[in-house]
C-alpha cells in the first residue's frame, strides 16, 4: 500500500507509478479540477475528477496515472494498493 498527496499542474504529473502487477487506485481531489489518464493526458482527453470528489480505478500491469490541470495547481491524495 503507498499513499500521497500530489500537487498537480498544468503538466502531466505522475500520480501513480507503474509496478509489475494490478494495482486499485483511489484518488480525492481536495481542491478544483484534475484530469487523469496516461502520460499524455490533456484537459481535453482525460477524465475529470472535480472538486472534492474520489474515483475509485483498477490499473493493468505496468500502468501508471497522470493527472494535469488546466490551471494553476490542485492536490490529489492517492491511495494504490498492489492486487
């Protein structure tokens, strides 16, 4: 299990890094918006997870998690445990 608190901007920040095997990832938004997805995540492709919000997500081997905003800086707290 690790957990995190990330301050992500306006490039893509690694949240989560990629490890051997599955892994569940849960993310909170403490303040405005971010977007997640892969290394190339943008505003315009990744999903939004707004203000004060959690997401739940599984990520396949060898996976990581990017987030980004479209503004500014905005914490995640992220929880990953290995399947």
């Amino acid at each position: 299990m690790v957990t995190s608190q990330v301050t992500v901007t306006t490039t893509p920040t690694l949240l989560v890094a990629a490890d051997p095997h599955d892994q569940t990832v849960l993310l909170h938004c403490e303040s405005g918006s971010v977007y997640v997805g892969n290394a190339t995540v943008t505003s315009a492709n990744g999903y939004k997870l707004d203000n004060q919000n959690t997401i739940t997500l599984p990520l396949g081997a060898y996976q990581a998690l990017y987030g980004i905003t479209s503004a500014g800086t905005n914490a995640v707290f992220v929880y990953a445990e290995v399947n």
